[in-house]
C-alpha cells in the first residue's frame, strides 16, 4: 500500500515537473541523450580510468566543438523572445570573418601589414573592427524591421544572401593568412586541453542570463514578444528594444566568428556558418523558448546547445550518415513545437 501511495506521489511531482517547469523536461531530454551516448562510447577500454579519460575527452571535443554555435544561440534567444528570427547569422559570421582576416593579415597583401601595423596591435584592430561591423549589421537588419515594417522572416533572408555574395565575390581575389599567434585566441592550452571557446561561451552565457534577469532592456525583451501593444501603452520604446536585441544578435556572431577564425585558421567564404541558423534556431527552441515570443531562458538555450550537439555526437557514433543527422534535428525541433503547452499549432 505505501509502495502505491509512494508511486502516486511520484508520478504526480513528476507530471507537475513536467508541466510546471519547462526547463525540467530539458533538463531530461538531455539526461536521456547523455545515457545514450554513454551507452555508444560502449565499456571496452580496459579500466575504469581509461573509459573516464575518454568520455571527458569526448565531452570537450563535444563542447569546443559547439561553442560557436553555443554564442550564436544566446543572441538568438533575444531575437526570438521578442518575436522575431534571423537567418543570417551565418552570412554574418562569414562577412565578419573576411573582415578580421584582412586587418590581421601579416602578408604583404594584409591592409595593416602594409602600414607597418602587425602583431598584436593588428589583431586589436581587426577584433574590434569585427565587433563593430557585426553591431552595424545587426543594427541594420533591427532597422529594416522596426522602421522598414519588413517582416523579420524577408529581412534577415535578404541579408543572408547579400552578405555572402557580396563577401565571396569581394574575397575572389583576396587571400589573407591568419597569423599563428591570432589561433591562440581559441586554441590557448590551460593543463594541456584546449578548452578556450568553453570558458568564452560561459561568461557571455553568465553575461547575458545576468542582463535578461536583472536589466530594464531584459525585462523589456520579455514584454515586447509577450504582447508588444501592451509594452507600446506601457511606455515602453518597442522600436528601440527590437533594434536592440539584433545589434546583440550581430555582436554576439562578431564574437563568434573570431572564436571561428581563430579556431580553424581560415575561413571558407562558400561554406562556412551554412547551417547554422538552423543550428541556433532549433537549440533555442529545443531549449524551451516559445516561437510566438515572451517566453525563454538562456539556462534553457545552453541545455538546447548541449542536447542538439550530444544528439550529433550520438548520431555520429552510431554511424547514421550526414544527412540523415539533419532530419533528426528537425524532428527533435517539431517535437519541441508540440511539447510547448501554450504554442497555438
């Protein structure tokens, strides 16, 4: 009889878990596919302390691997909050990217090299020449939909594609080198792991946790995607807030395309950021924030950036191919969809 009393209990914290806290279901979406994963690394590796190295190792390749992705995630929690999206942030990564590589090229052909500027007073330059044209073309795209009335959707697309066109067709007879010291910037070595971009994409993730919870402008971002009439009554500037929340979107992709150049060493102006959209897109949603907006935490967008890259790792492991890994990704964000209890389908 208590057995039963005690599994009524049970079930009954766990439905009101359930339903009550979105970031518990996260929480065990991701506990099942850590399971999983373990479970494919398999128990062959002699002792326990081999297996351990190996699964921890894998866990930081899994986590390097996805903090570029993990940054671009935090911005795009904003964006869709207050209603909006962007597909750009991969163009933009790209775009950035060129930019950077051209101010720290230390070749005769770098733009600053030619000038005598080299070393690290061309890296500052070029960081924050990349930091501030990923504020402008946010800026702009936050524009184009506040006072340009463009539809979120058309906008960004429209800069998706003039960023990379414009960028490979600039780039066509530009081939700037990335300095070894600039690698450092992501692959500095701490007790002999490379776990740089890790600690970058926690303090933005701290950062900005800290800002939607204690800020004005965070508390704004949630009233705009709430109801936006409602914050324009209240006095709230919903032009600004909007504006606002793409220039963090296109800052947040400056930082990451630096962690990206400065990871790979290169840029690929073809292919690079390809996928990624949909990459930050459905870890935000997957995440529990709500596509209708006003609701959404950056604790639940990390646990969507962890449960998508475990998912990948875990396909990887079993061997599905490539592009099969696209179609679970899109049935994990549908389901997400459906799981989201006030989302009107």
């Amino acid at each position: 009889m208590e057995n039963k009393t005690e599994n009524r209990n049970f079930i009954s914290w766990f439905r009101e878990m359930w339903t009550g806290h979105p970031l518990f279901s996260t929480l065990i979406a991701l506990l099942v596919m850590v399971v999983l994963q373990t479970l494919a690394l398999g128990f062959d590796q002699g002792s326990f302390g081999d297996w351990l190295s190996m699964w921890c190792r894998n866990w930081l390749n899994i986590l390097r691997n996805n903090a570029t992705i993990g940054i671009i995630s935090l911005g795009m929690t904003f964006v869709i909050i207050t209603g909006g999206i962007d597909l750009a942030v991969g163009s933009t990564l790209v775009a950035i990217g060129a930019v950077i590589m051209i101010f720290i090229d230390g070749s005769q052909t770098g733009l600053l090299s030619a000038a005598g500027i080299t070393g690290f007073p061309s890296y500052l330059i070029g960081i924050v020449a990349g930091l501030v044209m990923g504020l402008l073309l946010g800026e702009l795209t936050g524009s184009l939909i506040t006072w340009g009335r463009i539809p979120p959707f058309i906008a960004t697309l429209g800069m998706m594609k003039i960023c990379r066109s414009v960028t490979q067709q600039f780039m066509q007879t530009i081939n700037p080198s990335v300095p070894r010291a600039f690698t450092q910037i992501a692959n500095f070595k701490i007790g002999g792991l490379m776990f740089m971009p890790v600690i970058y994409w926690l303090i933005i993730a701290f950062v900005m946790y800290w800002v939607s919870k204690n800020t004005a402008f965070g508390r704004y971002v949630y009233a705009v995607g709430s109801n936006e009439r409602a914050a324009k009554l209240s006095g709230i500037n919903v032009q600004r807030v909007k504006r606002g929340v793409y220039a963090i979107m296109g800052l947040l992709v400056a930082v990451a395309s630096v962690l990206q150049v400065s990871r790979i060493g290169s840029m690929d102006y073809a292919n690079a950021g390809s996928g990624y959209e949909m990459d930050a897109i459905a870890a935000v949603i997957v995440g529990g924030t709500s596509m209708s907006g006003g609701r959404g935490s950056i604790i639940g967008t990390v646990l969507g950036v962890l449960i998508i890259a475990v998912m990948n790792n875990l396909l990887n492991l079993l061997g599905v191919p490539p592009f099969l890994r696209e179609a679970f990704k899109g049935f994990i964000v549908i389901g997400a969809v459906l799981l989201q209890k006030k989302e009107k389908i």
